[in-house]
C-alpha cells in the first residue's frame, strides 16, 4: 500500500502525458465541423508501440533490472523491446492502420496492397530516436521522483533521529534535577525536620510537573513560570533569609508556549554553583517576552562549588536548545567575573 502511494503522484503524471498525446490528433484532424477518424486511428497506432514501450519499460524493466543495477540485462532487455516494436510491430500496425485511412478517405483499398509503404527505413531510425527519448522521459521522471521521495525519507529519519536524541536530553534533565533537588532535602533532614518536610510537599508539586508537563514538545510559559517559583520556594526553605532572592516576572504572564523544563535549568544552576557561605550571595531573575522572543536572565553570585567548565545541566541545555532552534535560532550568552555569573537566554516563542 506505501509503495502504491509513493508512485501514485509519477503515475498521474505519466496517465496525463498519454491522455494528451492520444487526444492530440483528434483536436489536429477536427475539421470543419468533422472529424477524420482515418487519420486519427494512422497516428493511434504509430503511437501505440511508443505506449507498448513505456509500459514494459516502466513495470517491468526499469524495477526488475534497472533497479537492481543489472545494467547489461536492462540495455539487452531494451534494444530487443525496441528492435520487436519498431522493428516488426510498427511497419505492421502502420501498414494497416494506412489502408484503413485511405479506404476510409476514398472509400477504396489502396493500391499495392501488402506491401509497406516507401522510405521505411529513414522513419524506422526516427521511431528508434524517439524510442530512446520516451525511454529516457519516463527514467528521467522516474528517478525524479524518486529522489524526492528518498528526501522526504531522509527528513523523516534525521527527524526521528533529532527527536530521540531530544527525548534522550529531557531523560536526562530529570534524574540530575531530582539528584540536586534530594540532595538539599538530605541535608534539611538532620537540620531542620520542619523544613524538610515542607521541601518533600514542595517537591511533590515539581514532580506533578515532571510527570504531567515534561514529556509534551512544548509547554504555556505560565506552567514553566509556576515551576520555577515552585523551586525557589523550595530553595527558600533550605536557605530562609542567606540569600538575597529577585524575581522579576511579567504579571500577567504572556500566553506563549516554550519547551517543558528548559528555563529552570538555570535557576538550578544558580542556585549551585552560586551560594557562598562565607560571604554575602544573591541570585536575580529576570524575563521579559516581546516581539516573538523571550529573554530570560539568571544573575547569581559565584559559590565556592562554582567551576569554568560547565556543567551537565548547560551542557544539555546547550545540546537541547542546538535540537529546537537550530545553531541561529536562539542566542545563549555567558558571562563571568570574579564575583558574577549571569547566563542570558533567547528564544523564539508562538502562542
């Protein structure tokens, strides 16, 4: 049934081309008012061997040899086919179809009767270059086609392929996400039994996200919103008041959609690689949505954990964002001092 479909567009083309061709004596020989059948079946049956030749070529030669790279038996193949066609069926049919004509014209057998007509042999050369040229039409259209087809093919594997490396990051993000996220919650443990259990509540909600959210193309930015203010306060309950925490988000939220778990990701990060027990820490967040973009921005204080070399989360953020919008597509720009690391992120975004 697929193999139907690939060839049903080439075959509308081909069942097109004949139709005209077939119909196009009758339009040429209508005159006044009548039409001349005589000449009509003459030009029919000079051209059925043509139509002989396209079938055989197109069904059986071209997929049962040309196909399969048997060259020399397709090029046997098809001067046999050609010398029979215009070699002993053409003089045939062109002979009688003749007769037919002129008995049609003048109401009489034409003379000679039997014989084929004069200069057979100059025509016969014309019919074999023609011969060739239909051949190579229908090859020619063939493999068009085919080519496009096998583009369509390609597309769809590099698709599956781009998607299932995507699936393969977003697997990623959650394991290393609930690692860091555990984690803070063991230390709450010993600390404060209070704190860790409303970490757990917090926590809960973050994983009705993940389950929920996480595994759908693209998300509203209002639930990746929800998300991220679900992590600070996680964060809040493990630091309280050490860190000076800014959030600046638009209210109402813009109704434009954005891939699951990508912005949190460096929130995550900030909060690290970015607090420092010894002295005084920060982390301020920004985003702003206009034009079809979005513009995120994570400012934190550098931590002692903090590392030049990136980490996994940026690495697959890196990767995951190269996947959605291509290496032009979005903008991820990095910024590092002694005391500052900011990350700023630009996205295509549509309602």
């Amino acid at each position: 049934m697929n193999r139907f479909k690939g060839n049903r567009l080439p075959n509308l083309v081909y069942a097109i081309v004949w139709l005209v061709v077939f119909m196009l004596p009758v339009g040429v020989h209508y005159q006044s008012g009548e039409l001349s059948w005589g000449r009509v079946w003459l030009f029919w049956m000079r051209v059925v061997p043509f139509f002989v030749l396209f079938v055989v070529n197109n069904c059986v030669l071209v997929p049962r040899l040309m196909s399969r790279r048997r060259w020399g038996w397709y090029v046997a193949a098809l001067v046999a086919t050609i010398f029979v066609l215009f070699s002993v069926v053409q003089p045939f049919l062109a002979h009688n179809a003749l007769e037919q004509a002129i008995t049609r014209e003048i109401g009489a057998p034409p003379p000679m009767h039997g014989k084929p007509p004069m200069g057979r042999m100059p025509m016969m050369l014309n019919d074999w270059l023609v011969a060739v040229l239909v051949v190579g039409f229908n090859v020619a259209i063939r493999y068009i086609f085919k080519s496009i087809r096998d583009e369509e093919q390609i597309r769809e594997l590099e698709a599956h392929r781009l998607q299932a490396e995507l699936n393969y990051l977003k697997a990623q993000i959650n394991p290393h996400f609930f690692m860091n996220t555990l984690n803070n919650i063991h230390a709450l443990i010993d600390i404060d039994s209070e704190k860790a259990k409303e970490s757990v509540i917090e926590l809960s909600k973050i994983m009705r996200y993940v389950l929920y959210e996480a595994d759908k193309s693209d998300i509203m930015l209002s639930r990746e919103v929800v998300l991220i203010e679900n992590y600070i306060s996680l964060m809040r309950i493990r630091f309280s008041d050490e860190i000076d925490i800014r959030v600046a988000l638009p209210d109402p939220v813009p109704e434009v959609r954005v891939p699951p778990m990508l912005l949190v990701t460096l929130v995550e990060n900030a909060f690290k690689h970015g607090i420092s027990y010894r002295r005084d820490s920060f982390i301020h967040i920004s985003l702003a949505v206009a034009e079809g973009r979005l513009a995120y921005r994570v400012e934190n204080s550098v931590g002692e954990t903090a590392t030049e070399k990136p980490g996994v989360g940026m690495e697959n953020m890196r990767k995951r964002l190269g996947l959605l919008f291509g290496e032009q597509g979005y903008a991820l720009i990095v910024r590092r001092t002694m005391e500052k690391h900011s990350v700023t992120l630009e996205i295509p975004v549509q309602q």
